[in-house]
C-alpha cells in the first residue's frame, strides 16, 4: 500500500500541468514552482536549464537569460520516502526575444555627402558649471542604415560666456543631418565676437547692475532680442546660402534649433536662451521646488505645430517671443533635449514644468531604469560615456535620434 501511495503521488505530480511564465532575453526573471500540494515531492535539479542563463535553488528558478528560444526542460524529483529513485517531469520555457535586437544596426555610409557618425558626446566646463552632452543615433534610423539628424555644439565665448546649441534635423529633409550641423556650429560662431558680447554685456548691466529707470531697462532688454534676433536670421541666411551652394533647397536642410548663452556676474546667473521647434530647454532649481521652461515649444497636434529655424516664416513680429532673458542667483541643472528624449521621458508639454516628473527624470539617470545604466554627476570622470550608454534605453515607440545636453 506504501509503494501504491508513493507511484500515486509521483504520477500526480508528472501529471500535472504546469505553466511557466514567459521570460524574456536580458531581463531577470524569477518564478516559484508552488510545491504546495506535492509535500513528498523534492525536485533535485532542472536539466537544460544552463543553456537558458537561467539556475535553479530552493524551487525558484532566477536569472538572466540571453537568448530567446522555446526551451524543453526536464525536471529531476525523487518522492521523500523513495529517494533513490529518482524520475523526471517534462515542463516548458519560452524566453522572448529582447526587443532591441529585433533592430538592425546598419552603418550610414561614410562615403556619403555630409557624412556624421552615429554618436557624440562632450564634457567640459561651462562657466564655473560642467556640462555633458550625448548625441545618439536612434534606433528607427539605425534600423535602415540612415544617418543621425541632430547636432550640438558646445563653445567658450570672449568675456567668460559659454554657449551650448542643440538642433534636431527633420526625418523628412534630405540633407537635416547638414542643417543640424549648420545651425548648431553657425549659431555658436556668431557669439565669438568680442565685439557682440560686449554689447550684449552692456545691456544686460542696465537690466541687472545699475539703477537704470523703466525705459532704459526696457530699451536694454529690446536690445539684447534685437542680438539674438540678429543671430538666428544669420543662421537662416547661412543655411540659404548652403542649400544654393550645394543645390538643395533650403527646406532640405529643415532643423529646429535651441540654444543658451551662459554667464556668471556678481549679481547671479544671467541665460539667454532662444528655441524654435519641439526642443525644450529647462532650469531646475537647487532643491527641485521649481523648474522653467526657457523657450517657447512648437508643439501641435500630430506634430503640425513643428517649425525649423528654415522656416523664413517664423522671422515676423512675434519672434522676440522665442527669446527668453533670465537671472538667477543658483540652479542645480540647466537641461538641453531633443524630442527623442523628451517624448520618450516626458510625453506631453505639461510635464515639462512638473517638479515630480523631473524627479523622476533625474532619478532614472541615477540608475533607476530597466537597465541599471547610471550617469554619474559626483565622479563624473566617464560621465560623457556613461550618458551615451543611458540614451540607449528602451521606449516603445520611441525610436528617434536622442540628444541631452546637462549643465551641473
């Protein structure tokens, strides 16, 4: 009757339908095998199990597997009161695949007019600050073969301003690669004129130094549009002049552009910033209590509201809008994004003013994210490197170029 019992319990437990839940491939994943109704029952071992990364202990079954496949187990048990025989148990694992290798990564072609490499990065100083910027392919364009669109650019100025520029080429313009260029390097060339910087410099004193009266103040603060308005025509015009050069119309080379100019004075941080397209610009404060949005965003439905600095339409009355003069005595980060962070990130135009969500931000490039991959703000020696592997997170949906320039 013991014999009978112990062969009754056995083909009880082969007989009965187990489900293993899916894992999937470079994701831990941990599962119980509930023994609860079968305590004679002791399982000894998983065999196949090593070829899915994967190790049994304790009836848990843990790991990280690397390759998806539909796995045949063979689970080896022995009944408490037979323990020399042992028998086995046929169950099922299916790992699925990881969604980023069903992307192709295909090289742009280096012979090609305009050629850019796939990433950059940066770090340096940036006034008394640091910054770090890192500029990656997305996965959508890696997918064909096609080139990274954005740019950025980062430059010391007479006079200790610094400058950081971010442009993000349009998928549909031919040449965008070339305009995101221009417009980031040509922008940038603009302020390195010991002569503009001084004027700038000039007007800013009467907004922020001396005890200038109401209209001398509005008088400096038109002045200063006036420069930066200066500034973009003259990255318009550079871009008109290159697409004739180069045969192209100008709508081939369609880019956004954003920038900030950067000074400490006496008085606190002075920025001026400046920003046409889907590309925000942001100031957090030292305790996170508050965050700015320093440019206006083209934002609209189905991305109808998109406009590049291409664009002569946007050189009318209501450009000085797009500029943004800003002193502050303290900031913990002045933060530069293309749309393929900040839809990936933020997903609408209302977070991009919300405390918790910037939190939530920060936090991720901490390390809390799917793939543990931290930027390091304190021992920030490889921190240009540790970006560029951060931006390479997955985002269903979510496949654009992705550029994100920190200053800290």
């Amino acid at each position: 009757m013991e014999q009978a019992l112990i062969h009754k319990e056995k083909e009880e437990f082969k007989d009965a339908h187990w489900v293993l839940k899916n894992a999937s491939a470079k994701q831990f994943y941990e599962f119980h095998l509930d023994m609860e109704d079968f305590p004679n029952i002791k399982i000894q071992n998983i065999n196949g199990l090593e070829e899915t990364g994967l190790r049994f202990e304790n009836n848990i079954i843990s790991g990280t597997p690397v390759i998806n496949n539909m796995y045949h187990l063979e689970v080896q048990f022995y009944h408490t009161h037979d323990q020399k025989q042992a028998e086995t148990k046929k169950i099922q694992l299916f790992v699925n695949a990881d969604p980023k290798d069903l992307w192709k990564n295909i090289p742009s072609d280096k012979n090609a007019a305009f050629y850019k490499s796939e990433e950059d990065a940066f770090k340096g100083s940036f006034s008394d600050r640091k910054i770090v910027v890192a500029s990656k392919r997305g996965r959508s364009h890696a997918h064909e073969g096609k080139f990274r669109e954005d740019d950025f650019a980062v430059h010391a100025l007479p006079s200790d301003w610094n400058i950081v520029s971010v442009s993000d080429g349009a998928g549909s313009a031919a040449m965008a690669r070339e305009g995101s260029r221009l417009a980031t390097v040509t922008i940038n060339e603009f302020f390195s004129s010991q002569e503009t910087v001084n004027k700038i410099e000039e007007y800013i004193n009467h907004l922020y130094a001396v005890q200038a009266s109401d209209e001398n103040q509005s008088e400096a603060e038109q002045n200063i549009k006036n420069i930066l308005s200066e500034s973009v025509l003259h990255v318009y015009q550079r871009l008109e002049k290159a697409a004739s050069e180069n045969a192209l119309s100008v709508s081939d080379l369609h880019a956004t552009l954003i920038f900030t100019l950067l000074k400490k004075f006496s008085f606190g941080y002075v920025i001026l910033s400046f920003g046409v397209g889907d590309c925000p610009i942001n100031l957090i404060n030292p305790d996170f209590s508050e965050v700015k949005l320093l440019n206006l965003m083209d934002v609209g439905e189905f991305g109808g509201g998109t406009r590049f600095i291409t664009m002569k339409e946007i050189f009318n009355d209501q450009i000085a809008s797009r500029f943004r003069i800003t002193c502050i005595e303290d900031f913990a980060y002045l933060v530069l994004m293309t749309d393929g962070i900040y839809d990936a990130k933020f997903a609408t135009e209302n977070k991009l003013e919300d405390t918790d969500s910037w939190k939530t931000f920060f936090e991720d490039l901490a390390g809390n994210n799917d793939d543990h991959t931290k930027t390091d703000f304190i021992n920030d020696e490889k921190i240009d490197e540790e970006l560029l592997i951060w931006s390479d997170f997955w985002s269903r949906g979510n496949h654009d170029d992705r550029t994100l320039a920190i200053i800290y």
